[in-house]
C-alpha cells in the first residue's frame, strides 16, 4: 500500500460517524424541503456508505478538484444530487451552504441533477439513469490505459480508482448490462461500484418488476461480488471497499440500505423516494436521529471531522514528489503526461492538421467517406498519440482501424493499446467514451452505423450537454448502403441528430471535408458526429480558398459565372455528403435551361449556422430561390430555403435494392434536381 493510501486509511473509530451521516442526511432533508423538489431517499438511505468511502477511502483534494491522479466519484443514481452536494461541502470543496440553500433553483452551483463543469468535484453529468455507470467504467478504463502506458517500474504516476454509487434504476437500464460485462471483459480491478440495494423505486417495491439475482449477475459477467454487506454499518462497508483493493477485477459491493432512514412514518417507502418529506415529517426526523440544529446548520465538530483539505493536500503533495521523481528519470514522459492530462493538443497539431487536409485535397481519391475517414485517422494517429479508437462490432465496415492500431486485450495483458472493439454495445460504448473524454488523456472515438445511432442517441446528447471532446463516427448514412433495406438505411438521423445543442454534425462530399470534418472534431471542446457514405463519391476539385472555407460548415463550392448573379435567373443549390454530386450535375442541364445555379456544400449545418450573419448572408445571399437536396427527410431544410424554395429529399423509409436503383426509385436524381429548381424558379418568378 502507497503513502496516499496510507494516509487516507484512518482507524474506524476516528470520527463520530453517526454524526457524520447525519449530517448529510439532514443537509439532504433541508436543501429539497426547502426547494419543495428533489429525492431525499437516497441520500438518508446512503449516508453511511458515503461516510465510508470519502472518509475513509476516497483519494481527493478538495483545492485542486483537477488533480490527475485523483479517485474519480460518480453518482450514477444522480436523483441524489444533495448526496453529493453535502459531501462536496462539508470536505471543503468550493461549495457554500448557500448553493446548497438554492438546490434545484435559478443558476445555481446546486441543480436537480449533478452537471460537471457547474459543480466543483463533479467528475460527470448523471441523472439519465445507468449512463453514469456506464462514464464510470470508461474512466476506469482511460486511467488502466494511461497507467499502462506511462507507468514504469518503480513510478507508478497513475494509480487511482474509480467509485461508483448506482441504484435499482441503473442496474434495471440495459446499458448496465453492456457496461458491465465490458467492464469485466477488460479486467478493470480498480473500479468499484456500490449498489444501493434498497428495494425501491418510484412506482414502489421493485420486486414486482426486478428479480434479477443482480450478485449473480455481475459475477457471471466476471466482477467481484461483495453480497449483504450492511449498508448502515460504515465498518462493514469500510471492511468491503478494503477487500475490494484487493481485486484484479471490478468490485460490486452490495448494500443493503432503508431508503430515507430516519424518517419515522416514510423510510422504507417509496413515498420518500422523490418528493419533500414534509415539515412534519421533517421535524420527527430530525427528533429520531437527535439532531437539534437549525436547518441547514453544521455543528463545527463536524465539520471538523468531515474536512478533508488537510489530508487532501497531503497525498497531491505525495503524488507531486513521487512525480517529479518520474520527470528526473523521464522528462519527456513527464511532460507528455502533463500535457494530456491537460488535455491539450501537440505543438505541431496545426502543421498536421493542414497537412492531413491538403494531403486529401493532393491526392483527389474518389472514394466512399468511410474509407476517406480511415485515411484521416490513419494520419491523425501519427499525430496525436493519444488518439483511442474503436467500434461495436463493425471494424471492417465502419473502417475505423488504422494500420498501427494495437487492440486493447482484455484482462490478463499490461502492454499499451489504441483500439477497442466494444462488441454489439451502441449504447454503451457511447457512454464508456464519454468517460473516458472526461477523465482525460485520451481523444477517443467509436464507430457503428448511423441508423444505430437511435441506440446511442441519449449517450450523444449527454455527450453534448457535458462538452465531451467525443467523436462518434457513423458509416452507412442514407439509402445508398443499398441491399440491407429499411431497417439499415438513414432517413431521419442526420436531421435528428442536428438537433441536439452542441453537437456538431458532418456529412462530408468527399475526401477533402472529411478530413477537415476529423480536424474539427479534434479541435473543438465538443462532441462531434461523422456520417460517412457506404459507396464511393467522386473527389470535388477547390481552390485553397474553399478548402480554407470548409470549417465554416457551409461554403460556395460552385458559383455562377461571374458577374452574372445573383439575378433572377438564379438559383442556389444547398447539398451534403453524396447529394454533392447530384447538385454538381444539374449545374450543365440548368444552364441549358437559362438558369445560373451556385452549388453550396454545407457538411455541417451546426458549424454553419455560428457563422457570422456576414458570411451566411455571402453564402446564402437573400432574394435568390434556394433549393437542398439530401437523401433524408425535407422539413429539416425548410429553414434554410424557405417556405417558397424546394427540396429534394425522401421522406418514407427505404427500400431493399441495389443503391443506384433506389437513388432512382426515390427520386434522388440530376433530373429530379433540374426539375424541382425549375418549379421554383418558375413560382418564384410568378410571384
């Protein structure tokens, strides 16, 4: 055992830990009494299991929440938040018990669910039910991954472990079975998850809808299953997270719990699950567990005994002698650590970055944009070491393997790797990434096909709500993956998914977007979504201005002849992905027809519309019919032609055929572009 563990296994008799509990339990009844809002259950029902784990185990520093090397907390059942807010608190995190005495109100650092980068200590965004365990497992990876690849005999500089609290909820969501069994796949011993095994849910006893034998379970899935530990008892559950130390696997610590103890009339009910206690219910706890202070008050003995700044600061400090010790013997491992650990990109990020996307633009490859999305990571992986990749399950379709990628091997190996397959898990493999994102060190990424992404969908937006520097990249993205039929083919997706706040979608033409939508993916704190064709699309000559122009989502990729327009003989024509090529060609046949047309690519309608209205309205000048053409649904492109321009699009679900005869059947054509501008054109004349 290392110095900081030492430091952190205080005897079990070091503290009143009834009073601790307490403490947070009424913190818990006060906070959401006062909001009239919230879930005191869960925290009067967890308290001890919490007085166990950060007082007697968690390795923090309340001054420096961004320490590497500190043990990562999530609250996976995060309708507890005031759990975690008294917790945060009273071990002197930048948390005032004013922001606890505004829970769930206006702005404050208190809201109904825990949302990292608004709460010091938040390590995750928790709240959807199960995703949190599932962000719990991908930061145990990243930091059995990182110590694996820094690490060397005698410097052990990552070593931390994750902990997780996670309820009936989570354990009922499905992506907790994908979770787990990954987690126990890959041998992540230095996680460990507390059940709260209280027996309720919302609707009431959970056994009229959850049999599971969740020990049983988790063992077949390959963890260490610690059964019937007392969840009341914090020497029982010290007992257990210490023998959980001892595991190469991942821990389950098993608690049964009373949810809401202390409550006289309400604990053991789902009445107290999710809603105020009541004042005089309030009144009657706080008589039943003899505690006479005011609300919101905490006697200074307490606090004393809670405060974990001293002993915070002690084992950083450790870390940072033992750590330079590391950069005397490793300095450029030590400074590539800190670098990632930051989460910062290379010095020479921007000389590869516009070499990767002139690279493309050189080598004119007409090719499907799953494989222009290989050739790019191939190229980004040169240049980003900490580039981690991997898929559900569709490797070789997705194409998301580069050459020099080495697959992480599960369980018994210590060697370094870059690649993971996440077997059939969408979901789950979205929000493992997620965690991984937020624990730091890694850029990672993960494939499968863009109709699957309604599997992901919930990991994507928290993706977005959390600023997770998260790519997903989706193959296969309309019609034109062909045979496999409707249940495979894109309609809706891309429109969807543009939809979500944050998230920056890119429908790259050819090679050249492709590998400017992989640079923006790398250069934005924000999740990004790659949808990729299945078949080839032909390379799109630019002038270095327009590949320039590319990161702007929206540019003139085509423009009328000069001095010609804008007039009314003109039309703009607004494409994505392989729609590209149809606006492209109807360029010839609508002259023909004395109409001048400029071809607009817009890969990513997110990045375009936070241009500046300047160069929207230079794109897209007003007054000049406008017509889009996808292969997804069309209400999506009214915004951007209007209720008097056209779109080509489709708007029923596909069909099983070879993806040339379907582009016919379904009207996504040259010919059905040159007729749908002539039909606006007409109408916008007439008017």
């Amino acid at each position: 055992m290392n110095a900081v563990a030492e430091t952190l296994d205080r005897p079990a008799t070091r503290a009143d830990t009834r009073s601790m509990a307490n403490a947070l339990r009424m913190l818990a009844v006060d906070a959401v009494q006062q909001a009239n809002s919230g879930h005191p259950g869960m925290p009067m029902g967890m308290a001890e299991i919490a007085v166990a784990l950060w007082d007697r185990h968690l390795k923090h520093n309340p001054r420096n929440p961004d320490w590497p090397d500190r043990d990562r907390f999530v609250l996976s059942n995060g309708h507890g938040s005031m759990l975690l807010y008294g917790l945060l608190h009273l071990t002197g995190y930048d948390l005032s018990i004013d922001e606890l005495k505004r829970f769930r109100q206006l702005h404050s650092k208190t809201p109904g669910h825990p949302e990292v980068g608004v709460t010091p200590g938040v390590e995750t965004t928790t709240g959807p039910l199960g995703q949190g365990f599932a962000n719990a497992v991908g930061m145990a990876l990243a930091e059995a991954l990182f110590a694996r690849e820094f690490n060397r005999p005698g410097h052990e500089i990552v070593d931390h472990r994750t902990y997780a609290f996670v309820g009936d909820g989570c354990l009922m969501e499905g992506i907790s079975h994908e979770a787990a069994s990954l987690a126990g796949t890959f041998g992540l011993g230095k996680l460990v998850v507390l059940y709260d095994d209280n027996g309720i849910s919302i609707d009431g006893y959970v056994a009229q809808w959850f049999a599971d034998d969740t020990p049983a379970r988790f063992a077949a899935y390959g963890w260490n299953v610690l059964r019937d530990v007392d969840g009341h008892d914090v020497d029982a559950v010290d007992r257990a997270l210490r023998e959980a130390r001892t595991s190469q696997q991942p821990t389950l610590i098993c608690c049964k719990t009373v949810i809401g103890k202390g409550a006289p009339s309400m604990a053991g009910t789902h009445d107290v699950h999710g809603a105020p206690l009541g004042a005089k219910e309030a009144a009657a706890t706080r008589e039943a567990l003899d505690w006479p202070h005011a609300p919101f008050e905490i006697p200074s003995s307490i606090r004393h005994a809670w405060d974990a700044r001293e002993t915070g600061a002690a084992a950083e400090s450790d870390w940072t002698q033992r750590f330079e010790a590391y950069r005397a013997h490793y300095p450029d491992q030590a400074a590539e650590f800190e670098r990632r650990a930051r989460g910062a990109l290379p010095a020479g990020w921007r000389q590869a970055a516009r070499a990767l996307v002139g690279d493309a633009n050189r080598e004119a490859q007409s090719i499907a944009t799953r494989k222009a999305s290989q050739n790019a990571i191939e190229g980004l992986a040169r240049a980003l070491p900490e580039l981690l990749g991997g898929s559900a399950d569709l490797t070789g379709s997705n194409l998301t393997r580069w050459k020099d990628a080495i697959d992480l091997q599960p369980v018994e190996s210590s060697s370094p790797c870059n690649y993971i397959h996440f077997g059939v898990r969408e979901f789950g493999m979205s929000a493992v990434l997620n965690g991984v994102a937020l624990h730091r060190g890694y850029l990672p990424f993960g494939g499968t096909f863009l109709t699957f992404s309604d599997y992901s969908r919930n990991a994507l937006r928290m993706a977005a709500l959390m600023k997770t520097r998260t790519a997903f990249v989706f193959t296969h993205d309309s019609i034109g993956l062909g045979e496999d039929g409707p249940t495979h083919q894109s309609v809706e997706h891309a429109a969807s998914l543009r939809l979500i706040p944050g998230l920056d979608v890119w429908r790259p033409c050819d090679t050249v977007e492709t590998a400017q939508a992989w640079v923006s993916a790398v250069d934005r704190d924000r999740p990004s979504c790659l949808l990729l064709s299945r078949q080839n699309l032909p390379f799109v000559a630019r002038s270095e201005q327009q590949v320039d122009a590319i990161e702007r989502g929206g540019y003139v990729l085509r423009d009328w002849p000069d001095a010609s327009g804008p007039n009314d003989k003109c039309v703009v024509l607004i494409a994505t992905g392989s729609e590209v090529a149809l606006a492209l060609g109807a360029i010839e046949p609508l002259r023909e027809a004395g109409i001048l047309a400029r071809v607009v690519s817009m890969p990513s309608t997110n990045v375009f519309d936070r241009q500046s209205f300047a160069w929207r309205e230079r794109v897209l000048p007003p007054g000049v019919p406008r017509v889009a053409v996808e292969a997804g649904v069309t209400a999506f492109w009214r915004q951007y032609v209007g209720l008097e321009g056209g779109v080509v699009g489709i708007d029923t679900f596909g069909e099983s055929a070879p993806a040339s005869a379907l582009f016919e059947h379904f009207g996504l054509t040259i010919g059905a572009v040159v007729d749908e501008v002539q039909r606006v054109v007409t109408s916008s004349r007439s008017l």
